[in-house]
C-alpha cells in the first residue's frame, strides 16, 4: 500500500513538473490572445482575411470565423460562426471547406508557442498551418465545386446553450479552469502511459506507427510524441511534447518532422467531432487533412534529405 502511494506521489510530482513546463508557455500566449481580441485584433485579421474566403469558394463574412479560430480556438470559433447569421445557408461542402482550414490554422498563438519551444521557428509554423489551410482549402473547394460533391445545404447539429461571459473577469476564471483541467489531464495521460509501458502495449504502438514514421522520415523514438500529439493534440499534450523533446532522446529533425506533422493533424477525435458539428463532412475534415499531412511532412522530409546530402558532399578544390 506505502509503495502504491510513493508512486502516485512521484507521479503526482513529474506531472506537476510537466504541467508547470506547460503554463510557462501558455499563460503568456493566452494573455497576449486576449489583448489582440480587446483591441480588435480579431476583427482587423477577419477583414484581411475575407478577399481570402473568395479564394476558396466561401462567403467574405466566414473571415471573421478563420480569423477567431486562428488567433483563439475552435469553440469560440463556433460561437461566432453560429451568431453570423448569413443570408443564405452554407453547402456541406462550403462548411468542410472551412472546417479543414480550421482544423490546420487554428490556435495558433498557443500551439505557436509550444512549437517554439521545442524548437520549430514561428516562420515555419505559420507557413506550414496557415499555408497548408490556404492550399487544402483551395483544393478541397476545386474537388467539391468540379464534382458537385456535397452540394446539400448543411445542419448545424449543435447549438450554444448558454449566454458567454466575455468580460475580462469571466475570461479570467474560464481560463483558471481550463488550465486546472490540463493537469488532470496530464496526470491521467502519464499514468495511462506508464500502464501502457507496463503492459506492453506500448512497444505495440511504437511497430505499429513505425512504417510510417519511417515513410516520413521520422525515427522510432519518436513513436510516443507523435500517438500523444494525434490523439489529444497540441494543447492537452504540449507538456508531454516538450518534456520529451527536452530528454534529449529525439534528434532535431525528428522534431522539425514530428511537430509539421503534428501540426497538419492533431487532435482527430475531439476536434474533429467539433467540425462534425458545424455540419462538415469527414472526408475533408479527416480523411483529406491526414492524407495532405502525409504528404506535405513525405515532401519537406525529402526535401531535408536532399539538402543535408549536399551539405555532406566534398566541395572541389577549384583548378587554378
């Protein structure tokens, strides 16, 4: 029993080392979010943001939408985009458009920063999120309009069921919750790992996920970040994230390769579900966003190869 409880207390400790890691990098970014979202930050991005929208085959009023979900989250996101009151109903299509540009663009000063942290520039993170939504987004509008596939008008099949106390205050006290709630999380997430560990399942996962880290470059120690980010995304898993490319035991392009990855495709379960939501369809919002990420991460790991084999080749001693 005595032995149970030193290990729930050492657990209790490397999740609150973990969870300390995590706010260092959050609270900054949330603090900052709200300051742009109180000086019309979020509205200024939304009006750049609507010539955009024309791009992809969706109405100018959905920038303010792109613009929340980017600079906060994707449920604020939805709040906005359920008070919009659009003239006329969006297709499914329309709405898996968007979806996808939110699943890879959103959260992005928070996720930003967790990325900087474990080493990958704000540079690349904005052209690999914000550009791949541009690119996917334009595609998946090419695909759908060309083949009048989900042409229907779509369902909302969920609505706010509560007013959103949007004060400064009441900001403040959701925030405290929510990151309250991410050390439960953390807390929850490491024992799972442990039990994994102990049960075998996770040298399972690890040969599972192997064949196609290796198709993207990625080596096998890199198995672990890459279940914790997929599955519960950047945010819920960031400390972990962090805390793992700290140890030393992933090399810098292991990193750069995992965190793009990630970034294309994180969070499948819970995000994905919100999309549902809004009346999108999987084979945009999934399917089409792990098939891009697969690709893009196959091409920058290419790309990367190819660069370091010049940098290793002799260069010739010029002839005089």
């Amino acid at each position: 029993m005595m032995s149970l409880v030193k290990e729930v207390g050492a657990l209790g400790k490397q999740a609150a080392s973990v969870y300390w890691l995590l706010l260092k990098v959050m609270v900054p970014a949330l603090l900052i979010v709200k300051v742009l979202e109180m000086v019309g930050g979020v509205t200024l991005l939304g009006h750049v943001l609507s010539p955009v929208m024309q791009v992809v085959g969706l109405p100018d009023d959905l920038g303010i939408v792109l613009a929340t979900m980017m600079l906060t989250n994707i449920y604020t996101g939805m709040l906005v985009f359920f008070n919009l009151g659009l003239s006329e109903p969006l297709s499914v299509a329309q709405v898996t458009v968007l979806g996808a540009m939110t699943l890879l663009a959103h959260s992005l000063p928070v996720e930003g920063a967790v990325a900087k942290r474990m080493g990958v520039s704000w540079r690349v993170t904005i052209a690999l999120r914000f550009g791949g939504a541009l690119v996917l987004g334009g595609l998946l509008n090419l695909v759908y309009s060309q083949f009048q596939w989900l042409q229907q008008p779509s369902q909302m099949l969920w609505q706010p069921t509560a007013a959103v106390d949007d004060s400064f205050v009441g900001w403040g006290i959701s925030q405290i919750k929510t990151l309250a709630y991410i050390y439960f999380v953390i807390f929850a997430l490491m024992s799972l790992l442990r039990l994994l560990r102990a049960l075998g399942i996770e040298r399972l996962i690890h040969t599972l996920l192997f064949p196609i880290l290796r198709m993207l470059g990625i080596g096998k120690s890199a198995a672990n970040v890459a279940v914790i980010g997929v599955v519960l995304g950047l945010t819920f898993g960031a400390g972990l994230l962090i805390k793992e490319a700290e140890s030393g035991r992933l090399s810098r392009k292991d990193i750069f390769l995992t965190m793009g990855f990630l970034g294309l495709c994180h969070s499948i379960i819970e995000d994905t579900m919100l999309i549902l939501l809004l009346g999108a369809d999987l084979s945009g919002i999934l399917w089409a966003r792990f098939v891009f990420a697969l690709v893009v991460i196959g091409i920058l790991a290419r790309w990367s190869y190819l660069q370091r084999r010049l940098e290793e080749q002799p260069k010739e001693t010029p002839v005089l």
